[in-house]
C-alpha cells in the first residue's frame, strides 16, 4: 500500500525510472555507454528511494542517460518519461 503522505514526484520519478530500466535490460543492442545509463538509473532510483532529491543530482544523472541512450530510439519514450518526472522537481522549486 503507498504511503499517501508521498511526494506525487517521487513517486512518478520512481515509475519512470523503473520502466526506462527495464526497457534498457530488455535492450538486445550493446551499446558503449550502455553501463553508464545503468548505473545513473540505479542512482535515481535509489534517490528517489529517499524522498525528495536535490534537483541538481537529477539533472546530471539525467544528462549522463540521455548521453548514453540518447540515440537508441526504442528507448525515447521511456527516457521522455524519466525527463519529464525531472523537469517535475524544477517546476515546484522555480513556482514555490
């Protein structure tokens, strides 16, 4: 059962981050940056995992994926998702 006191952006970052990492294990292409991806994802979600992140550390972990599998396009969309629960974290601090 979720905890209903959860901060919605964790919990969409969270999703978002699981999904890009089974798209990218179920991936059949190598790829060099491939461990790079990863291990970032893996570092979002053990951030998200803690509660609410620094925004700074996501948008370097979210640089660093979209470096690595920015040109694999059977995974755009999943790391669209994982941008946009980022970009979530940015908007709450600039309006707030």
């Amino acid at each position: 059962m979720a905890d209903s006191d959860e901060d919605p952006r964790v919990a969409g970052l969270r999703t978002a981050v699981a999904r890009l990492r089974r798209e990218l294990a179920a991936h059949p292409a190598e790829f060099p940056d491939r461990g790079i991806a990863e291990d970032e994802l893996a570092a979002l979600a053990a951030m998200a995992a803690g509660g609410p992140p620094e925004t700074p550390r996501l948008r370097r972990s979210l640089l660093l994926i979209a470096g690595a599998i920015g040109s694999v396009s059977a995974l755009s969309r999943a790391l669209s998702e994982v941008r946009e629960a980022v970009d979530r974290f940015a908007e709450r601090r600039e309006s707030g």
